[in-house]
C-alpha cells in the first residue's frame, strides 16, 4: 500500500468515470435521494435493519487482519514524517484546508458520473461512508509526502563537473520511428552512401562558412522528435550529459572535442551519421545552464512514479515495524464470578 504524488480522493473512492457508449440512452426522471436516516452514535452503519456497532467493526478488524493493513500506513506516515522534519518540510492547515474543499467537489462530481443524479457532499458521505477525517488524513499526508520529495530531489541533483553540453547535427540511416519493414543490405547500403555523402556536404558549409551549425541542425539534422521538439529545432542543442548514457560511438566523439565550439568530423551512430560540437564543458557551466539543468532534473524525476516509489520504500525500509502478536484490539473484561458466601455460626 504504496502513496503516490497527486493522490485524488475521488478517483480512489470512485474509480475513473465511466466511458460513454456510442448511442446515448433516454436520459431517466432523476428521482429525489432519500433521506438520510439519524443513527445512534454507536452505529457504524446500518445495513438493511441491522445495524453494525462499532463493537462489532472492531471485532472484524481484528479477525481479518485489517489491522496490519492500517499498522502499513501508519509505518508510512511515521516515515514520511521523519523525512519532512530532517529536512524542514511543513504543511500548513490552511492548504490542507483549501485542498481537501476542492476534493470534496471532485469526490461529489465523480459521484453524480456514477450513480446517474444529483448528490450532496454529505449525503455521499453517508452512501459511500466518507469521512472528512479520512480525506484530511490521506490530503495532508499525501501533500506532506510530495513536498518533502520535491526538497528531497533538490538535494539530489548532481553536478555538472564530468558533464558535457554538445549539439548534433543526425542524417539518419534508419526510420526513426521504428515503422518502416527492414531494409535489404543493398537498400541500406545505398541509404548509408547517401546519408554519408549529406554529412560531408553540410560539414563542408559549416568550414566554408556558408550556414552556421546551428541552422544547419534545423534544416537538415533527422533529429526532429516525435513532437517537433527535438534537438533539431534547439539547433541541434542536447542537455548536459554525462558518460555511459549516450551511443558509444557518439560518446567516444563527443568527448574527444578539446574546447567549446569544435566540431567533429561524421561520426556513424546505430542511427546514422552525425556532426558533433562542443558546446560547453560541465566545469564551464553559466549559472543559467546551472538553474535550468537543476529543473529539468527534477522535472524528469518527478515524472516517473516509480522514482517517487522507490523513494518512498527507501525510507520505510530505514524503521523497523515490531508488531505486538498478544495486542488485542478490543480488551476482554474479565467474568465477574460471585464470590462464595460464608455462613455465619454461632458459638
């Protein structure tokens, strides 16, 4: 049982919205919600005409084990706390507040996609057995949780000294987007020749001075993405990278330029043929190159769950969770037992 950043109350309780079928239905009458009947203070729930007390909640937890299942989050809770006061995390009760009235609103919107008609916040309380405690206790967790991961992050982020900021220029010599059936040898030796011969050609107006690297990387670099947004249209620019993370023939290159501004010559990659430049060395970094490096670092390990996860599992795996086999949930008050009377005598 695992918290994970932006936990929805709604979606927990409610699941996604079902998808709409293709025909759309008669809408029926909306019939009027019944009324909430006033229970006794020591009843849970009432199912059909019995009533569940919170004696007996108390008795099933214990006999099926739910405790363990609570204990878990506890251990959590107690985990990410820890973690929020090393490093001087805190949230206030005025952004708990705010946070769980607008929760309130998804929790009654994903509710009216469910059942088909118009419901309060408190009547599905009492239909789903929502309580404002449970939703302040996951909220103010869940947000305590991300906040102390993101200043966690913060204190991740690695240095730029080893790091290299290059650009590229990509003719590439395999569909990119991986659709294309294979090629026959013959076919991608005659697609290799050609790329080859582009490289040369555009190298060759880079040194005469006909076309900078730069523009020469959005009109002819491969390197476009899938969205328009790769390097090609950042003039062939690549983030600060460090070694081992990139193909091994581009990284033998890229390393191999002495001083900013050098250019490689063509260079074969498993995608195709490459121009490389030096753009910057991580030891030369601006403190532009410095702040946006640190936001995209967190940015990208925001974006992966299982970081989140794994950072989570961390700090739990560094307590210990003892539990106590002879607790008992509920105590069992001893039978009274008459004491024995004792007959009087006369002398």
């Amino acid at each position: 049982m695992v918290l994970t950043p932006g936990l929805i109350m709604a979606a927990l309780l409610f699941g996604p919205p079902a998808k709409p079928t293709t025909a759309i239905p008669a809408k029926p009458p909306v019939a009027k919600p019944a009324a909430t009947p006033k229970l006794p203070a020591n009843v849970v729930a009432r199912a059909g005409a019995k009533d569940i007390t919170r004696d007996e909640l108390m008795d099933a937890l214990a006999a099926v084990g739910v405790r363990s299942a609570v204990m878990e989050w506890l251990n959590q809770k107690i985990a990410i706390e820890r973690e929020a006061k090393r490093l001087g995390v805190t949230v206030s009760d005025v952004d708990v507040r705010k946070k769980l009235e607008d929760e309130k609103g998804k929790v009654v919107r994903n509710a009216m996609q469910q059942i088909g008609e118009p419901i309060t916040f408190d009547q599905v309380r009492q239909r789903f057995g929502v309580t404002l405690g449970e939703m302040e206790w996951r909220i103010r967790l869940n947000m305590l949780a991300t906040k102390t991961y993101d200043k966690y992050l913060e204190t991740q982020v690695p240095t730029l000294k080893g790091k290299r900021k290059l650009a590229h220029i990509l003719i590439a010599t395999i569909p990119l987007d991986g659709g294309a059936p294979p090629m026959t040898p013959e076919e991608a030796k005659t697609r290799d020749e050609a790329a080859k011969a582009k490289i040369d050609a555009v190298l060759a107006d880079i040194k005469a001075g006909k076309i900078t690297f730069e523009k020469a990387a959005v009109q002819y670099s491969d390197d476009k993405g899938p969205d328009g947004r790769g390097s090609a249209s950042q003039g062939g620019g690549m983030p600060f990278t460090g070694r081992g993370t990139l193909d091994p023939a581009f990284e033998v290159a890229g390393w191999a330029l002495a001083k900013a501004g050098d250019v490689s010559a063509p260079i074969k990659s498993q995608f195709g043929w490459h121009l490389i430049k030096l753009v910057r060395k991580g030891e030369e970094a601006t403190p532009a190159d410095i702040a946006t490096y640190r936001k995209d670092y967190i940015a990208l390990s925001k974006s992966n769950p299982r970081q989140f996860t794994e950072w989570l599992n961390n700090l739990i795996r560094q307590q210990s969770l003892v539990f106590n086999t002879s607790f008992q949930l509920i105590e069992k008050k001893p039978v009274a037992t008459a004491k024995p009377q004792v007959k009087k005598t006369t002398p």
